[in-house]
C-alpha cells in the first residue's frame, strides 16, 4: 500500500503547535507583503495616471478640420510608369 509521506502530521503536540504557528506566520507575512506590493503599484499608477491628465489638459487642442468629412494627413504622390512619358 502506497502512503503519501509528504504532509504527514507530526505526533507531538508541541511539534503540531509549532508548525501550525510557523505556517500561520508564513501566511500573514506573504499577505502582508501583497497587500503593500498592491499599495505600491496603485500608488505609482495613480502617480502615472495624474501625470498623463495634466500632460493632456495642458497640449494645445487640434484645429478641427474644414470639413468634418475631410482626413488631414501628408501624403506623396507616386508616379506610375506608364505616366511617365518617354
């Protein structure tokens, strides 16, 4: 018959008391760490946030166009070779 060995309980009762306690510690430390990794990166985020709003609020507004259904943008004009008069 096959026993998984890995998380066998230990049969002292100081011994169990003592590894209850270590694992609980364990766990409130990694959740305290996550939550202020989780303050940190909302803090920068909002750090960022309030960066990107006042860089917005203060670029200059774009002139609409002339016409609504006009597209503004640079082109160049490609010739075809058979325009091209030899």
């Amino acid at each position: 018959m096959f026993y998984w060995r890995w998380f066998n309980r230990r049969h002292h009762p100081f011994a169990r008391l003592v590894g209850g306690v270590l694992g609980l510690v364990l766990l409130v430390g990694v959740l305290t760490l996550g939550f202020f990794a989780l303050v940190a990166f909302a803090f920068v985020g909002t750090i960022v946030a309030l960066t990107r709003a006042l860089a917005r609020a203060h670029a200059q507004a774009q002139t609409p166009a002339a016409h609504p259904h006009v597209l503004e943008g640079e082109y160049v004009v490609l010739q075809n070779r058979a325009s091209i008069k030899r």
